[in-house]
C-alpha cells in the first residue's frame, strides 16, 4: 500500500476508514491538469531563483510530463492512502524519478497548492460555461428572429394582461443571461490572482518569485495576504451564487416552456428528443428536460448555502473543513454547463404554434389598456380612462363580448370622446406596434434590440 508522505512524526498508521474518510481523491482528482501546470510553474520558477538545479528542475518535470501522460491514457492508479490528488502526484513522481522528485515541494505547501488548484480549474471551467451561455442565447436570439411577427398574450399573475411579440419575451431571457454572463465573467476576473507563495499559511523562507509564477499560468498578479491566500473561498462563493442566480433564469424559462407545452396552453411543442412518454399513459410527452432544469436548480442553490455554510466562522487560516468545498464546487459547474447546453438545442428545436399563441393573445380583452390611452390622447385623466375601460369590460364581460367587436355606439356608452377610429387602436399589431419607446415590444424595438443583441454576442 502507499505510505503517505506525512508519515514521520506518527508511529501509528492511520485507521484504513479514517484513510477513506478524509481523503478527497475520488473527487479531487478531477484537477490532475491544473496541479501539475501548477507545480510545472512552481518548478521552473525554483530552478531559475537557483533554488533548485536545472538538471533537478528537468528531471521532475520530466517526471511530471509522464504521469499527465499516464492520467490521460487511464494508466494512473489513483489511491485512498494518497489522501489527495496533490500527494498521490507527488508520491508518483517520487516513485518514478526518485528522491529528487521530493524536492519539488519546496517552498510550497498543499494549502496555497489547492488554492491554485481550484483556481486554475474554475478560470476554465468559467471560460466553457461562457461559451455554453453564448449558443444557449444565440438560440434565443436565432427564435427571436424568426418569432419577430408571433403575438402571444403577455401576461401578470399570469392573467393575460397585454399583447407581446414572443421575440420580445424570448430577449427578456436574452438579457438576463447576459446579466449572468456579467456575474461569470466578475467572478472571473476577480479569482485570477496567484495564492501560491503563501506557503501553509505565513509565507516561505525561500527567495521564490511569485510575480513570474503568475505570469507563467496566466494570473492578472499575486495576492497580498498569505493568510487570506489560503483560506479564501469567496471564489468559489461567488461562483456558486452566480451560478444559481443563473439557474434561477433557467428554471423560470423551463417553467415557462412547460406550461407552454401543456395542452392547456398548447404554445409550442418540443422536440421528442427532449421529452419521454408515460409508461401507463399512451397519450403523454412530458417535457423532462425543463423539468429537470428546473429541478436541477435546487442543487445548485444548495451548494451555494453548503459553502457559505462550510466557510462561515472558520478561523485563519486553512482548515480541514475547506476540503469539502470541492463538491458543491463541483457539482454546480458539471450542472450548469449540462443545463445551459441542453437548453441551447432544446430552443434552437422548439417549434411554435404562433397561430394559438395570437388567438390567446386575444383573449382576456388584452387591449384595454389601449382604449384608456386612446381616451387620454383625447384629453381624459388617466384614472378615470381607467374608470371608463373598466366599465366597458365588465360590459363585455355581461354580454359576453370582445372589446374589439363593440360597436361604436356601444364604446360610447361609457365616454363620448370615443370616435371611429378606436378601432385602429384595439387590434393586437396595434397595441403591439404602439410601444415604441426602448424596451418596448413594437416590432420596430424588438427588431433593433435583435441587432443590438447579436453584436453583443459576437463581441464576446
Ligand atoms: N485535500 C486538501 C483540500 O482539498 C488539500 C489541502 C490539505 N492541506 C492540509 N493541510 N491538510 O483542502
């Protein structure tokens, strides 16, 4: 079995379920690249302060060329009694080159090592959940073009309440994902500095550079503080929240999407592929994905309040605890990239029924609020056009019409101003078309916001 590499001041070997019990490897190990591009840095970097020979430097990182090889071929056997991804790629190197391999631990620790571990990670992992972000909005986007004359009722309290270009409701999306692509990309920025140097928490005796380290692996620069070096997770916290700010996007759309497929609705219709049957009920084709989504949704929060959780109230600097921040970490990555990139083919395959979304539009006299703009254009007090419409809907409501089929004397009823050409001002393009101003659903808007949209996309 493998010793540990920590093993000279105990007499006793560890408890083989204690072993498994604190040790990480059967999830840490998914950040093999990054701590050996990390202990690549950290190795050239001692050769040229002379704080290793470049014949010691050439030879570790030999060795750890080999075993990336060897991980990526699945020829790495990963153990419990190695504790962590750090000491099982440390203890090969060892094995494989010899004790000169020991020195690569030099002016280093595992603390200010795991810190740049999962930093190198997220800053990828960021960088592919961006681009997952980007064909998920460009789906919106190409849905939005092709949805520029499809009315749809808009709703409040989800009671019909006016008339919306289903373009105009799928940028509403659009923008949020565009928000969240803010957040990401803050989160990004703001993790990109070097924590390694800080050693196990006060720094390192040795004439290290930590500024060319940081240049090597991409780092904007170095942290300040070596006790804050290790034992900062707001990375990752904010990730995490970022990340179920964006989930929270997700599962209102998904939510929207399933509504919109049931029969009731009966608004679009998703791709088979996307949805399954009933193992009793013939008929049925639920919408799983959406569901899933926005299932999914309450994991991702969860590991938001795990961490802030695992983090709050835990003295400087590093503690054990701090291990479990891989999981949540984890998982909240592996579910937004998976939710972002079958949400992206699921738009881009959505068909629309644009004839039962116009004829719901319709519904529910969505144009009442044109008819009290109408009278107020012609001089009435905004509250009692309020007044006036309201009378005139419950009349409609009595004789079970629609307010665009009243006849003129019958709008007249309720206010004299009230000429022949309301009926210019009731049909759903009207009311529609008659909201120019920025972020209004007029085609005009909605078209130029489409253009607007893509330039951003293609900007990122
Ligand atoms: N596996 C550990 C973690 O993920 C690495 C750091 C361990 N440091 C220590 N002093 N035990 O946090």
């Amino acid at each position: 079995m493998s010793q540990p590499l920590w093993g000279g001041r105990f007499t006793q070997p560890t408890d083989q379920f204690v072993q498994e019990f604190t040790a990480s490897i059967t999830f840490d190990q998914r950040l093999y690249r990054y701590d050996i591009q990390g202990s690549m840095a950290h190795c050239r970097m001692l050769a040229r302060q002379g704080i290793l020979t470049t014949a010691e430097a050439d030879q570790i990182l030999a060795g750890l060329t080999d075993l990336l090889t060897d991980i990526e071929a699945g020829r790495f056997d990963f153990s419990v009694a190695l504790e962590d991804i750090h000491m099982n790629i440390e203890a090969r190197l060892i094995e494989r080159i010899g004790p000169v391999g020991g020195k690569l631990h030099t002016a280093r620790s595992r603390n200010d090592q795991v810190a740049v571990d999962i930093r190198l990670y997220l800053r990828d992992e960021i960088a592919a959940i961006l681009a997952f972000l980007t064909s998920l909005q460009g789906a919106l986007l190409d849905q939005a073009e092709a949805n520029l004359d499809t009315l749809m009722p808009g709703y409040t309290h989800l009671q019909t309440a006016q008339p919306v270009l289903l373009a105009h409701h799928l940028l509403a999306y659009f923008e949020m994902l565009q928000r969240d692509r803010g957040r990401l990309q803050d989160c990004s920025r703001r993790l990109n500095q070097l924590p390694l140097g800080a050693g196990a928490l006060a720094g390192t005796t040795f004439p290290i550079d930590r500024e060319w380290v940081a240049q090597q692996l991409g780092f904007a620069g170095v942290t300040r503080n070596s006790l804050d070096s290790v034992s900062d997770r707001d990375f990752a916290l904010e990730f995490c929240a970022a990340s179920a700010t964006l989930m929270m996007h997700l599962s209102r759309l998904a939510e929207e999407l399933i509504l919109w497929s049931s029969a009731d609705f009966d608004f679009i219709e998703l791709s088979d592929a996307f949805c399954t049957g009933s193992s009793i009920m013939p008929q049925k084709k639920n919408p799983d994905v959406p569901e899933l989504v926005r299932g999914k949704t309450g994991r991702v929060y969860g590991n938001l309040i795990s961490l802030l959780t695992l983090m709050k109230a835990l003295p400087l600097a590093y503690n054990k605890d701090m291990q479990e921040d891989k999981e949540p970490l984890f998982d909240s990555i592996d579910t937004v990239k998976g939710s972002l990139k079958i949400f992206a083919d699921m738009i881009a395959q959505m068909r629309i029924k644009a004839g039962n979304m116009r004829t719901a539009a319709a519904r529910g006299f969505s144009t009442a609020t044109d008819v009290a703009d109408y009278c107020v254009r012609k001089g009435l007090p905004f509250r009692q056009a309020h007044e006036v419409v309201g009378k005139t809907v419950r009349y409609c409501v009595e004789t079970g019409k629609d307010i665009p089929d009243l006849s003129l004397e019958e709008f007249r009823r309720f206010s004299p101003l009230i000429e022949a050409d309301i009926y210019d001002f009731v049909t759903l393009e009207a009311s529609v078309n008659a909201r120019t101003a920025t972020g209004g659903t007029a085609r005009s808007a909605v078209a130029g916001e489409i253009v607007r949209a893509r330039q951003q996309l293609e900007g990122t």
